[in-house]
C-alpha cells in the first residue's frame, strides 16, 4: 500500500508541475513543463546519487580512508543482504546521514563528521542500517526524484514571480499578476507538502526495517534522539543552499529560517523515538546492549581515526 501511495504522490507532484507551467505559458507551458518533468525524471534516475552527493560536497572514502566506517557498512549490508554501497564522507559539523541511488547495486551511503564525533559504533550501526533500509526499498530513487521535481517547481515559480513583477508575456500568463503571485507563493508549499508526504511515508518503514539489520531498535532510537538535539544547534548551510534534498536525510537538516520549517519532511522524532521502543518491547529487548566484534576485527581502530584526516575539530568517540 505505500508503494501505491508513494506512486500516486509522485503523479501528483508531476502533475503539479504541468499545472504550474500551464498557469505560466497555457497549453504550451503546460506541455512543455510536463516533457521537462519527463526528462528530470530520466536524469534523475541515472544521475540521483551524482546530484544529492556533489550538492553535499561528500567524498569516497575507502577502508585505508575510513577503516571502521566502511567495514560496519560491509557488515549491516551483509546481514541486510544487500550488495556492499559506496561510502561516503561530508565534512559537516552537524550529524546527520542520506542514502542515495537508483537500485542497491547503485547506491550509495553518506554520514557527516559530525555524526561520527557524535555517536557509539552502536548508534552509528543503527543509523547505517535505516539508511541500508531505504536502498532495500528502494526509496532512495523516489525521494531524489521528488526532490528534483519540488526543486524545479520552485524555480518555475520563481520564473512566475519575476514574470509578474516585470510584466512577463501577459498574453500567455492565464493567471494574470496576481495569479502569478498566487504560483509564487501556493505552488512551492504544495510540492512540499507533497514531498513531505512521500517522505514521512518511507521513514517509519526504513526505522522498522533498520531495526531489525542492525538487531536493536534502542541504537537507532538513541541516535535519533541525539541527531535532533545536534541539528537544532548546528547549521548545515549545504543542505540550505539545497532544501529539496531536505528529505534524503535520517533527521531534517534544514534550520527552520524563511520557509523551512513550514512543514517538516519528516515525522517527529519523538514518534519515531516511541515506535522504536514499542519495536524494543515486542522483541523482546530491554536494554541497551553493545556489538561484538565480527570475524574482520570491526572494533579495530586505526592511527588516523575512522574518517582519516577528513573531519574538523577533536575526536570524538570514535577515535
């Protein structure tokens, strides 16, 4: 069922495209904004983990380059029997993590240093298995799709809005100055409202199922907890410079300022907190627990620390 509902929200947020270009150019702006859309959609299915990642300024790393990172990986997509990602580093103060890409055989997983100051190996496993869990699912395609759709229609309305104030080709514009003011203002709250609604349909599926990879619900809902405290204090100013990749990533990155905070991409953390422990609860799972080694020596801890020379600031726990 949220498949079928995933479908219809990207159909409708494709179709809020060509009503946004008809309302500019009428039937040729419509047709012409579909077609747009239709070639975004190819583009964005070959090119979506290019675009989310270049926007983000993350870097391949390797296990000479983040040793620990990159074999906790190897084991949760092991255990999630998923082909092994990419893996990738962003050098951000703020913790957070996306997972990108059009199949598993094409995806990949991206943390900030600053999740990796922050975090238990535990929490990070937790972290890394819900971000395994949409490439499992495949909704690291849909979410970029959206993304670059809400992105392009915020653009188109922006287009309206230059049009209205300098008067634009009035005979095509069907919606007149203040239709096109209208556009400017309604059509990027609905595409987010749409995005959103794509979004907080996947995020409760990829905890459940990222619950079950890493093997305690607890890490995720202890990380969760953590992530949000750390985002409401640190800014990532690549992900305001970029908000329609908003909802790519495990926590909302975006501050709050102007329009960000109308409507969040995600569930409130608090709820997805309480379902992971009611997840806790019905497996069985009391406490906190800790990972064990695997047979690669995960726990091994390099002399450059688990990211290399890559993150800003101290060493947190993981090094």
């Amino acid at each position: 069922m949220n498949y079928v509902k995933t479908g219809l929200l990207l159909a409708a947020l494709t179709a809020l495209f060509g009503v946004v270009g008809f309302l500019i150019g009428g039937a040729g702006g419509m047709l012409i904004a579909l077609v747009i859309a239709a070639g975004m959609n190819l583009f964005a299915y070959w090119n979506s983990d290019k675009i989310a990642l270049a926007s983000q300024g993350a870097q391949e790393v390797d296990e000479a380059t983040a040793p620990e990172l990159v074999r906790l990986v190897r084991q949760l997509a092991a255990r999630a029997e998923l082909p092994m990602p990419r893996v990738y580093l962003i050098d951000n103060p703020q913790p957070n993590a996306f997972a990108t890409g059009r199949n598993p055989e094409n995806a990949a997983v991206a943390a900030t240093t600053g999740i990796l100051h922050l975090l238990t190996r535990e929490e990070l496993a937790g972290v890394m298995a819900h971000e395994l869990a949409h490439v499992k699912n495949r909704d690291t395609l849909t979410m970029t799709v959206a993304a670059s759709i809400a992105g392009a229609i915020s653009s188109l309305a922006s287009m309206a809005q230059w049009g209205a104030i300098f008067g634009g080709n009035r005979e095509n514009n069907h919606g007149g100055f203040v239709g096109s003011l209208l556009i400017a203002i309604l059509a990027p709250i609905a595409a987010m409202i749409i995005q959103m609604a794509i979004s907080r349909s996947r995020e409760y599926e990829a905890d459940r199922i990222g619950a079950a990879i890493c093997g305690n619900p607890l890490w995720l809902s202890s990380a969760l907890a953590k992530i949000a405290n750390g985002v409401a204090h640190i800014p990532n100013e690549d992900a305001e410079r970029h908000p329609a990749t908003a909802p790519l990533f495990i926590i909302n990155p975006l501050s709050g300022r102007g329009m960000d905070n109308l409507f969040s991409t995600h569930p409130a953390t608090e709820n997805r907190i309480a379902a992971l422990e009611q997840l806790a609860a019905e497996m069985g799972i009391t406490g906190y627990g800790a990972m064990h080694p695997d047979q690669s020596g995960f726990f091994g801890i390099a002399a450059r620390g688990p990211w290399g020379n890559v993150g800003r600031g101290p060493r947190g726990p993981w090094g």
